[in-house]
C-alpha cells in the first residue's frame, strides 16, 4: 500500500517524433538519479511496436535492449513503466485481440517490468458494429479491457489509464458532466491511476480547484502528464525555460506528475532539473522561503549546473565509444538503436542530418580536407559560379562596417566554450509555450516599436523631431546588437566541443540566426531609405498595416493551445516583416554541413563598389573559364553587371559578408520602368564618357551596345503584376549556401517596404541549379527568350 501511495514523479517518453536512443535514456536514467526523480514512462509514439503495430511481440534483439533498460532504470532506483497504445485499431469485443494484448504485456513483464500503462490518447471516439454490440458506450469498453488486462498482470502496483477524454478542453459537454468520464470514475477498478494533462493539452497552469473537480468526477487523484515542454506540434519551437504554472502544493491533489519533454534530448536539462527542483519542494514538511519551489531561482541553480555539461565533448546523440568506429556515410548519427528508436519519419525534417562520424565535428572553415569537402559540395549550388575555389579573399573595405567588428568580437572557427550569458540569451529566446524568456520579448518588442516608428528616419519624410530620431536610433542600435549575440551564439553552438548540443540545437539556432540576419538589416535599411506616405508606389503604413501587430503570446492569451501560433520567436519576427505571410521564404531546412563562421547583411554602402566589382569580376572569369572577353578595363564587368544599381538606385543593394569579407550581394530595382528611363538619360551617357572609341579599351562599341541591350524593355504584362527587379550574386565558397536564400529575402523585404506587388529576375536556361532555387521560394516562369530579345528566362513572384 505504501509503494501504491508514493508519489511519482519523473518522465514521460511520449511525444511525436524520433524515440531518444538507448544512450540518451542511459544518460536520462543518471540525471533523474542525481536529481531525486523516480519513475520513467516508456511510450514514443513513433514506437511502431508500441502503437502502430502493438500486436507484434519485440523479437530476441528487441527483448535484449528493453532487458537493459528496465534493469538500468531499476538499477538507478526508477521505477520503469511500460506503456502500450493499441487504441487506433484495437476490436475491444474481439477475443484474439484481448489474447496478443494479453501476450505482448506478459512478454515485458516477463523481463522485470513491474509497472504498466494503457493509453486511448489521440484516438477516434466511434466504435466498430461488433463493439458497439458489445459495449454500452466507448468508455465502457475502454474499461472493460483494462480492468481485465489489470487483474491478467496481477493488479500491480502501478498501472495508469489514459482516457480518450484527457484534459478539460476535450471533455464533452464539461469536466464534471461528461459522461465519459462518470463511466471512467465509476467503472474503472480503484486502483487503477487515470491519466490527466489539465485543462489543456498543454495547460499554462494547473489550478487546486480544476484538480479537485477532477478528482471528483474520476474519484482518485489523477497523474499529471505534463506536456508544458513538449514540442512536437511545431518545428521551429524548443522549450528551455524552467518548470513553471504549478505549486508544489498541488501534491495533494495528484498521484503524480510525469513531464513530457521536448523531442529533443539535450534540450530537456533545465525542464527536468527545474522540475525535480519542484519536487524535492513539494516534499519539504515546513514552508518557508528557502524550501518555497521559485522558478527562477530554479533556473539559475539548473544553468549553473549545465554549463558544465554544455562544454563537454560529447557525441552527438550521446553515443558510446564502442560506435566510434562505425561509418556513418549512409546513417544519421544516433541511430544505433533502431528497435526503440521506431522507424517513423515524422520527426526527421527538423533534424539535421551529418554524414560523418558522430565522434567528429561537422566540417568547419578552417584549413584541412574538412572544409574542402564542405566546398566542393557548395560549388554546385543556386546562385553560384562553379569552377575553383580562388585565394582567400581581403577584408572588407574600410567602409564595409564588419571588418573591425568581426575581430573585434573574434573569429567563430574552431571549439570554443559557450559562455553563461549565451546559454541566458538561449533559453530565453526558447522558453515556454505561453511565455517568452527576457531576450526574446525584448527582441520582439524593439522589432515592433521600430517598425511602427520607421517614419521618423524615413527617406522622405517630413523634419522630424531630433530627439526623437536619436531615440529611434538607439533603440535601433540595442536591437542590432541583439542580433549580432543571437549570430554570435549560433557560431558558439556549432564551434563549440559538444555535438550532443549541436546535434539537438543546431536547427533552431539556426533558423533564429537567419531570422536575426534578416531582421537586422531590415532594421539598418529602414534608417533612410524606407518611404513615407507621400511614395508613388506604396507607403510604409499601406504595407505594414498587413505585418504582426502583437506576440504571439498575446494572440493566444490563456484559452488557446500554442500551436495555434506556431513559429514561435522566430515565427514571431517573421511576422513583424512586410513578406512574413510567405512561409516559404522562412521554412526550409537547415544545411547538410553546419558552419559556425559568422555572416552579416547590411545594406550597400559607396565604399563597397570596388570590393563588388572584384568580385563579379572574379565570378566572370571563371564562367568563362579564365578568359577575360577581350575586355582590357577592370570596371567593364561590374559597370555592366552592377553598375546602374549602384549608382542608380543603391538603397535597395544589400552586402553578405563573413570574415573574410565581402562574399556575396543582392541588387534590387524597386520600379523598372523609371529606371530604365534614368539609365538612358544619365548612365548610358556616362559609359559612353568612359569608354571611348579612342580611350584605349577594345571592342568598347560592342560593349556599349550590350549595355544598351541590357536596359531593354520588358512587356507591360510582365512590368504591370511584377515592377520590381531583382540580381543575386555570391562567391563559390561561401560555406553556408542557407545564407544565399536570407539574402534574397532581405531585399524582398525592403522591396515590399517602399510598395513592391511583385518582383523577377532573369536566369540563363541552363542554370538549373538557380532555377531550383527560385522554384523552392516560389517563383513562376513568366517569359522565355523573349526578355530584351536575348535567350533568357524571367522567373517572377508576387510578393
């Protein structure tokens, strides 16, 4: 009697997506040792053998590893509960069905397991012709077969139900009148434990007098399946902050409190910590303020015990050295286990995948064979030239802005440790469903102030205050340097020594680190070039009246799930941008190669002219395999390729560059046909100034010719839907080509700023590789051999 009251309290392995493998639950055992946590649930959906195919008995091997796992757990003082889901298709009335349930849990307690669960979660309410003879109601049946499946192991102590009806919001018509619920209270065998998360799926807090009520209709305390940190309903969501919503007094009304965690295993240090931090509270007889459970003490005591973790080099997926020497060409690193790993999908997108061994780091830009590797699979990417890789580039010109920045913060190659302040500004950037930690709510609400305030420093606007520009400007400059920690801590995830971490993290920091690139130098472009209400296109209102005007969290309030916004912070930046309704520009997955070198977008600046024309000189010779086109100036390529636009129309040119300088540009045209009417009046006539005939520069007649030929006109049918133009260029050896498509984004950005409906770009017929990439991010081919009668593709989007 006294094992059936002890209150359990530990961790549920059951969410959506790839199992944690048998290391990682070795390590999870350790931790909940440590920590004074008692139970482990073992039930991952995506377990064929636990919900699809529950029929099936593990086979030999399969039996082996659930062996040592029970015994591990056991071992460490955990008691290990075996759950099975076999709601989706069980016949409730079918004695053969009855018969290898029967058998496949005879088969887990015949190897130690002394604790059980059955779920019906997630499952339809309807009953087949057979079972609705049988039974008065679905819940009738539930119970029947549980009742029965109870008595079969021999009443053990512990053994949940989870109802189909499991929190307040899917009870019909109510909690205290469902009559689902009545049958489960009143019909289920006392001893018998039900299975509640709360008034929600996953609830913000969890109330004395919504337990009670509970408890009253189920007649026994539930077990709270806390799904406060899972994550498997978004992709682009982690949940790091402390266990929270619920006081440790709430004890006495439960049986116990299991914590379904993010699917990501290293993410869950600080929920489980916090949360055993809770528990050993609720276990202190005298109240006072040294034993009261407070959240953000907890977290503090948790970060201070994670460092030392976080900078441990550890494998990813937590593997032992005795798979060090596996080759992992054709497998994802943790998939050594793959009995109690399922075999699903499900999960798979969110993840990166590393083709090399878990023991070693992911290539990284240092010297070596690891980064020619990294390059030579990015030579044939969108947007790129693909011949040599060239002499490392110069820095950035002194006008360029990264070059002192960069070394004055230092270089990101290499293993480095993360600090304190970068694992704070993680977690609060990532830290509960219904809340965001400090960084991200001051990201957000800097983003949404400057946005809504953008007309103070706009290019044409009316004089404005002087005080209250400089107070734009310093608030703009706080949120600069937000964005510059976020890039900094994505180069100390992935440079870092743990790939533990970098396995589980990476594509979250990954995605906010774009996200961040992308705010930011919307931010620096809106400081004089974003248009007032007097544009002739648009103006700034017009366009951001349709931009995110509150958080998330503030949409949501305490009604609605999480998942009916999902993104999170970086959904919620996304949504702050003129285009952040396209989810294509901001939903892709992360790259195959993880690079911690540090990038940068930030608008052109005059000083930067030179350093571009280099480079799409460079670009230009090796097109043409070395051969300069009889073209004896330097500035021919890039008058002819950038030239207009840079002088033209600048404010919509943006610079990519990485440590070694400048490494890419994006060139936009807001309105064409005004623009080719400049040109003809003020650039052609310059170039024919700098060209001479007699100047010296051969075949200068037919280079001006092409560069009339080049401000040729589009149809009106094109122009009419699509006025904007765009041009992408970016080195061979940039090491993460995922920069390539923030950088397109970047200008449509500011292209739907000041008024743009809809924007092309010309691509020649055989770059397939460019044209895939448009065709991800939504772009249509509009003309083909038709533009500026030249063969040529125009592909075009609506923005």
């Amino acid at each position: 009697m006294e094992e059936k009251q002890h209150f359990l309290c530990g961790v549920v392995e059951g969410f959506y997506g790839r199992p944690w493998s048998m290391d990682q639950r070795r390590f999870l055992f350790q931790w909940m040792q440590n920590w004074g946590l008692n139970t482990y649930l073992y039930g991952p959906k995506d377990d064929l053998k636990h919900r699809l195919l529950w029929r099936e008995v593990y086979s030999p091997e399969e039996e082996g590893q659930l062996r040592t796992l029970i015994t591990e757990a056991q071992s460490r003082g955990l008691r290990f509960v075996y759950a099975l889901s076999p709601g989706q298709d069980i016949v409730f009335s079918s004695p053969c069905d009855l018969t290898l349930l029967k058998r496949k849990l005879r088969q887990v307690s015949d190897l130690g397991c002394q604790a059980f669960a059955i779920l019906f979660d997630d499952i339809d309410h309807s009953l087949c012709q057979a079972d609705s003879e049988a039974f008065s109601s679905f819940a009738h049946a539930q119970v029947t077969v549980t009742n029965e499946i109870y008595r079969f192991l021999g009443e053990p102590p512990v053994f949940l139900f989870c109802p189909t009806e499991y929190c307040g919001s899917l009870c019909s018509p109510s909690v205290q009148k469902s009559p689902y619920l009545q049958t489960v209270g009143e019909d289920l065998l006392p001893n018998i434990t039900v299975i509640w998360t709360g008034t929600k799926v996953i609830s913000r807090k969890l109330s004395v007098d919504r337990l009670a009520e509970v408890e009253s209709v189920l007649q026994r305390p539930p077990l709270i399946w806390d799904n406060l940190h899972a994550n498997d309903y978004d992709s682009r969501r982690l949940f790091l902050g402390p266990f929270k919503g619920r006081e440790p007094w709430l004890r006495g009304h439960l049986r116990g409190l299991l914590l379904n965690p993010n699917c990501e295993f290293e993410a869950n240090y600080i929920p489980l910590h916090t949360l055993a931090n809770w528990y050993r509270a609720g276990s202190q007889e005298r109240k006072d303020e040294e034993t009261d459970y407070c959240p953000d003490r907890a977290l503090s005591a948790a970060l201070h015990d994670w460092m030392e973790e976080l900078n441990q080099p550890l494998q990813a997926g937590r593997q032992s050295a005795r798979s060090d020497h596996r080759s992992s060409r054709s497998k994802t690193p943790d998939r050594s286990d793959s009995t109690f790993r399922g075999t699903s999908t499900v999960a798979v997108a969110k993840l990166p995948v590393f083709p090399l061994n878990s023991s070693s780091p992911p290539p990284s830009p240092t010297k070596g064979k690891g980064e020619s590797a990294v390059r030579e699979g990015e030579k044939r990417q969108p947007g790129q030239a693909s011949r040599q890789v060239p002499a490392p580039r110069p820095a950035a010109p002194s006008g360029g802005g990264r070059g002192p920045k960069a070394q004055g913060r230092g270089l990101c190659g290499g293993k480095g440790l993360l600090s304190e302040a970068q694992v704070r500004l993680l977690v609060g950037l990532y830290y509960l469903p219904h809340e965001h930690g400090p960084s991200a709510h001051k990201l957000l609400q800097d983003l949404t102030w400057l946005k809504s305030n953008c007309h103070l420093v706009s290019a044409n606007s009316k004089k404005n205050s002087p005080h209250k520009v400089d107070e734009w400007r310093d608030r703009a400059a706080g949120f600069l340097s937000l964005c510059d920690d976020i890039a900094q801590l994505h180069c100390s995830v992935v440079g870092g020594a743990n790939r533990a971490v970098l396995y589980d993290l990476y594509p979250y920091v990954w995605d906010l680190r774009n996200m961040a690139l992308v705010a930011k130098a919307f931010v620096y472009w809106l400081d004089g070039r974003v248009l007032n209400d007097s544009a002739t296109l648009a103006s700034w209102r017009n366009c951001f009246q349709l931009c995110g005007k509150t958080t998330g969290t503030e949409l949501l309030g305490d009604e609605s799930e999480p998942w009916a916004f999902k993104g999170g912070v970086s959904g919620e930046v996304q949504m702050l941008l003129p285009i952040g309704s396209n989810n294509e520009f901001f939903t892709h997955p992360p790259p195959l190669f993880p690079t911690s070198r540090l990038y940068n977008i930030r608008p052109y600046h005059s000083k930067d002219k030179v350093e571009l024309y280099r480079m799409v000189r460079q670009l230009h010779l090796r097109s043409h395999c070395g051969k300069d086109s009889g073209a004896s100036h330097p500035d021919v390529v890039g008058d002819r390729c950038l030239g207009p636009c840079l002088a033209l129309c600048p404010e919509y040119s943006f610079i990519l560059e990485d440590e070694l300088g400048v490494c890419g540009c994006i060139l936009g045209i807001l309105d064409v046909r005004s623009f080719a009417k400049r040109c003809q009046a003020s650039w052609l006539p310059a170039m024919r100034d700098k060209y001479l005939p007699n100047g010296g520069h051969s075949n200068t007649q037919d280079l001006i010719k092409l560069m009339e030929e080049d401000q040729g006109e589009y149809p009106d049918s094109l122009l009419y839907h699509f006025p904007s133009q765009l041009r992408l260029d970016t080195l061979p050896e940039l090491v993460d080509v995922s920069v390539s498509r923030t950088l397109l984004v970047t200008l449509l950005v500011a292209l739907k700023a000041n008024g743009s409906q809809g924007v092309f770009c010309e691509v020649q017929p055989t770059d397939s590789q460019r044209l895939e990439f448009l065709t991800k991010l939504g772009f249509l081919e509009i003309l083909r051999g038709e533009a500026r009668s030249r063969e040529g593709v125009v592909m075009a989007r609506l923005l």
